[in-house]
C-alpha cells in the first residue's frame, strides 16, 4: 500500500543552472532541499533520453541512453578532465529563464570532447568494464558512431553494411575512437545522476521518471531489433503512430513514430521490453508509463497522412508483457498514464496490473461535477495532478478557460474573491486549486513547480501537437527563494502526506 505523500513535477532541464538547460549539479541539489523543507518526497522527472530536434524527450534516437545535456561540466574539473577556465567558455547569460539548447549542446559536446583527449589508462578501463556490463552501450555507441561517421544522415541511407547490424559490427576497428567517446559520455551520464539519486533517496525523496512508449525511427533501438518493429523491406513504416482527437488536441496528434510488432516481442518472451523496464527502473524509483493506453490498443495512422484522424486502433499485447513483467521484475513500482481516449481494453488492463491512474483537476472542470477527474470522485490508487506537462499552468488555465468552466472552478475549490487572475508566489486562486488537490483521497498528488510559484501561461513546458517552441521554461534562484516553504509544508502536514 502506498502511504499519502505528494511530489513536485520539474524536469532536470528546467532546473537552475550557468549552463543552456540545467544539470545534475548543485542546483539539483538545491532543488533536492527545497522539496525537503516543503515536506515534499517525490521528485516527478521528465524522461531522461535524449532529446529529438524540437527537443523533446518523448522521442529519442535510444531508449537507453542518457542525454548528455544533463552532465554538470563542473564536476570534471574535480576529475582532472578539464579547467575552471573551460568550463567557464561554456556559462550560458542567455538561458536564465528559457533553455537555449543549441548553444548547450555545442559548448557541451566540445568540452566533453576535449575531456575525452584527456583519459588515461585508469579512466578507458573503468569506461571498458561499463560497457561490457551494460550491453545497450556498445550498440548505442556503434549505432551514433555509425550515423556520425555517415554525417547524421538516417540509418536507412546508410551503404548496405551499415544497415545490417551483423555487418556493421565489423566496423568495430575503424570506429573504436568514436564509440569510446559515446561510452564514456554514458558513463558519466550514469556516474553523476546515480549518485544525485542518492542522494535524494538519503533526504527522503523518490524520484518518479517516466517511459516514453515510442522510439524515433532513426535510433539505436529500430536499426539494432529491426524485427521488433512494423517496418516494410528498406526500414520504413508502413502506418505510424499517434492518437485520435482528444482533450489535449481537437485534431488529434501525428507523432509519426515507428510501430511495434506485438506478435514478434511476444515470441521472444518480451526481452527487448523488459530489459528497457529494467533499465529505467534502475534510474527511477518509480516509473510512470507514458499513453498507457497504447499497451492495451494502439493507433495507427498510414504513412504519409498530414493529420491523425485517419488511423485505426489495433489490438497490443499489453496483458501479456506485464505478466511477463511482474514475473521477472516483481517489485516493480509503475504508474500508469491513462489519459487521453480510453476504452473498455484500456480500463481492463488497469486492473488486470493494479497500477495506479492518473487524474488530472483541470479536466474535471471543463466536464462537469461527476467526472472522474474532479476529486472528489478520486479512489486511493491513483496519481492527482492540478495539471501534467502536457497542461496549462492553473493559473495559465484560469485565464484561457469558457468563464462557465472558471466559475465552476473557484466554486468548487472554495474562492471567493474577485481578483482571481492575480498570479505569484502568493495566488489565492491557484492555492485554491492546490489545497483541493492535496486534500483528496489519491494516495499520490503531484503539483508542477510553476504552480508552486503562480506562474502563467508563458512558463508552460508543452503544447501537444506543436512540435516547436516547447520544453524550454527555466527556473531560477530567485525562485527557489521566494516560494513559501512554511506554506507547503503546513499543507503537507495537515493533509497527511509529510513522508515519515
């Protein structure tokens, strides 16, 4: 049974920091306090892959690898592996408040570079014995040392023995520099959030990450278990992935993601699956499972469409793979994301596995007093959130809601007042929202930082279906200042979800 407690949604890259996105630095740390002293004890995360071209971290060149934005240069002087005066070149003035990515990435990459020149012979055993402990490593390495050697171009353009990872694999010697280099990235990667995890476990706190289901068509995983996949002779999709219209989207969302091929995973005891489980499970304390519901029935959409609405659901083997799961990995902590459109197949897997659900406050409001996402109607196992990455912030919502919905809204969260669109630190609307959140019966309720601080819309982190201009909100210290500890924790306190 899981005791009441509540967390804070903030992902790493929104996290303080000199550098273009935040890090697993002291600022981390900071953050790891500031929960602390709220009575908070779970940290929800974003996934930690690396990001595709707009960044976002739900679409991956692997589904093993760790984003090196995320490395804190700093700890590398302490290594001996670079200078204070290197580190300093690559201090971002310009990503105080939103994430400037592509100056991140290239200071980032060319001092990981210059740290990788300098490796003894002590530092590539320890990067050698990663490696052959991890197998994802050496595929992944393989795979980018390949793809950077054929100039980024997708691995279905790659010369004929490139494509095929059998035959690939005899360009181990002509690309052994290139694929150390990747090794010792993951290895660092792995080092300083192993050891920030830690440390947060030491304070009391869980950290909650989080699966993205689906895989970008040029990455590690499809090149390396091609049979795993719905692909036709050359390596491309024959339907692609995404979901019909819903509440996040009234023209519902192409992702264009590759599909799995269900019968296949089955016949081979679902070991790519349950590696992958594994694996984040080893990073996370808990794992939410990103659209659930694409384990139960997923939406296929022909190659080539320009708009989602002409896919269909097919059948997956979501009771099967958990079964298989809980017997290989029976403590397994998992939380389920079942929003969006669901069905009968959808609810039935919830119970059959007894994962917890999520229910989202905001949803309530624009439905009415018997919807499943207002909380009074919550049950104990379930995930409550004001609002999820994918939402406005409250007060973002307050301001863009039909006024039928907002005045729904205050009256049900018991505000009075006549200054509702006032924001801060101190928003009486959005405390509103929160202490009803924290009072309902969900043994988990997670609040995003943003509405702990009463931001608006221009700090929201995504829009779904716009594949630009998202994911790029920072905070501050300043920030970290100015929220009300004393308030938080009196909240966690009275509601009974201080951690023992």
């Amino acid at each position: 049974m899981r005791k009441r407690s509540a967390g804070v949604l903030l992902p790493v890259s929104a996290l303080p920091g000199p550098f273009g996105a935040g890090t697993f630095g002291p600022e981390a740390e900071a953050f790891l306090e500031l929960l602390k002293e709220m009575g908070f004890s779970h940290w929800q995360v974003l996934p930690f892959q690396i990001p595709d071209y707009a960044f976002s971290p739900y679409t991956s060149v692997s589904a093993f690898a760790g984003n090196p934005l995320m490395i804190d240069l700093r700890a590398l002087v302490d290594l001996g592996l670079l200078r204070k005066g290197e580190v300093e070149t690559a201090f971002c003035v310009d990503g105080i408040y939103k994430a400037q990515y592509a100056q991140a990435i290239a200071s980032k990459t060319r001092l990981l570079e210059l740290a990788f020149s300098r490796l003894d012979e002590e530092w590539k055993a320890q990067i050698e014995a990663f490696a052959d402990s991890n197998d994802w490593v050496r595929d992944f390495s393989l795979f980018m040392a390949l793809r950077r050697a054929n100039h980024g171009r997708p691995w279905q353009t790659w010369p004929k023995a490139q494509r095929e990872y059998e035959a690939a694999r005899q360009a181990f010697g002509e690309l052994q520099s290139a694929m150390r280099y990747e090794q010792f990235v993951q290895f660092l990667f792995e080092q300083q959030w192993r050891g920030l995890k830690a440390k947060a476990n030491g304070m009391g706190i869980s950290v909650i990450g989080d699966m993205p289901i689906y895989l970008a068509l040029d990455s590690a995983d499809v090149w390396r278990n091609r049979d795993l996949f719905l692909l036709d002779a050359d390596g491309y999709p024959r339907e692609v992935a995404g979901v019909p219209p819903d509440a996040f989207s009234s023209e519902g969302q192409l992702w264009g993601n590759p599909l799995y091929d269900w019968e296949r995973a089955e016949q081979t005891g679902f070991s790519w699956w349950i590696a992958r489980f594994a694996h984040l499970l080893s990073w996370y304390d808990t794992l939410r499972i990103d659209h659930f519901r694409g384990f139960a029935s997923y939406w296929a959409v022909p190659a080539g469409e320009a708009s989602a609405k002409a896919g269909r659901w097919v059948k997956a083997k979501g009771t099967a793979l958990f079964a298989d799961l809980k017997r290989a990995i029976p403590d397994a902590d998992l939380l389920a994301e079942d929003l969006g459109v669901a069905g009968e197949d959808v609810a039935q897997l919830l119970e059959e596995t007894g994962f917890p659900g999520m229910r989202v406050m905001q949803f309530g409001f624009e439905a009415g007093p018997k919807d499943r996402h207002l909380p009074h109607t919550y049950e104990k196992n379930c995930v409550a959130y004001l609002g999820t990455h994918d939402n406005d912030t409250a007060l973002g919502w307050l301001w863009g809601a039909k006024p039928a919905h907002r005045d729904f809204a205050l009256r049900y969260c018991g505000y009075r007042g006549a200054r509702w669109g006032d924001g801060g630190y101190e928003s009486v609307s959005v405390r509103c929202m929160i202490e009803t959140l924290l009072k309902s019966a969900a043994d988990l309720a997670v609040l995003s930082f943003q509405d702990l601080c009463g931001f608006g819309s221009d700090t929201r982190l995504n829009i779904p279906g716009t594949a630009l201009g998202n994911w790029t909100f920072r905070a501050t210290p300043e920030m970290f200042r100015r929220i009300d500890r004393a308030y938080f924790y009196g909240l966690n306190e009275i509601y009974d979800r201080l951690a023992d």
